[in-house]
C-alpha cells in the first residue's frame, strides 16, 4: 500500500504539466472523440483524474492503457461493446480503465431528462476532484460535472478553455 500511494505521488510530478504539446494533443483528442460521440448520438462518461488519485474506482473497471482516439473511444462505448457501461477513467492523458462503476450523486436532486450516466458524473465529482464529461445519447449533447454540479451544455470551444483550465493546468 504504501508503495503504491508513493508511486501514485510520484505520478503527479510528471503529469502534464510539465509536457504542454503532450496536454493539448490530449485535450485535442478528447474534444473530438466527445464530438464524435455526440454526432452519432453515443452515450459516453469519461472521467478525468485531477489531484485525488481514481485507483479505487478504476480497479473497479477493465484495466486499459490506450492513447484518447476518437477510435478507441467508440469501441469502448459502442452500444454492443461489453466495456460500454460504466465509465473511463483518463490519468495522465491516456485511457486508464473502462467500464468503471462510479457512485451516483448523492445529495444533488437532478432534473428527469437527466439519467444514471448524469448522476454518476456529478456522484464522482461529489467525492472527488475529478471533472467528469458526459455524452448524452438522447440529445447529443457533452456536459461537464465538477464540484458536484452539472454545466450547461457545451461547445467545442468551451470544452477546450474547460479541459485547458480545469484539467490540464492542474496535471
């Protein structure tokens, strides 16, 4: 245990941070799989590990290592893939686990158009730091949960000042 809170430490220090074209390449990536997603009406829950370390919830999932493609994120959240429920969890970057079971909110009460994809996002980031970006199948639409709260819908360009600001910055 202790070896592995020193190695999740240790992780922090060579976050993103310290590699901005390796950040926006991220950033870049995760704004059109999100998109892509959105446009073909794909459900999706991706959860960005900040300064809390995710390692409970992710070894809840499917243990991944694989680079943010928009390909990588439609199979895993393709209707008839077996990773597609439950969450991905991204550290550092990279696609860290799938199909992660998240707690869902536990003191907001959240309007009915919202489902259990929405109340798990804005449950992990009750407990968490994390930012957690959602893809609603229904409407097409990417929102972000932090702090417990859901945002309004966003646009490309606002998911990228968020993902830059909210995410990147504190890799």
């Amino acid at each position: 245990d202790i070896r592995k809170a020193l190695a999740q430490v240790g992780l922090r220090w060579f976050g993103m941070r310290s590699h901005p074209a390796k950040a926006q390449e991220a950033i870049k990536a995760l704004i059109l799989a999100l998109e892509d997603l959105a446009a073909r009406r794909v459900g999706a829950l991706v959860v960005l590990e900040r300064g809390v370390p995710l390692g409970d919830i992710a070894t809840r999932g499917v243990e991944m290592r694989a680079p943010i493609t928009p390909e990588v994120m439609l199979a895993v959240f393709h209707h008839e893939s077996p990773l597609h429920d439950g969450a991905m969890i991204v550290r550092g970057g990279k696609v860290a686990a799938v199909a992660c079971i998240l707690p869902l909110a536990a003191h907001k009460v959240l309007p009915g158009m919202f489902g259990t994809r929405h109340r798990a996002a804005v449950g992990v980031t009750e407990e968490t730091d994390a930012l957690a970006l959602v893809v609603s199948e229904e409407r097409g639409e990417i929102r972000c949960a932090q702090m417990g709260t859901l945002s309004q819908v966003l646009d490309p360009q606002e998911l990228q000042q968020l993902l830059e600001t909210q995410w990147a910055a504190r890799q």
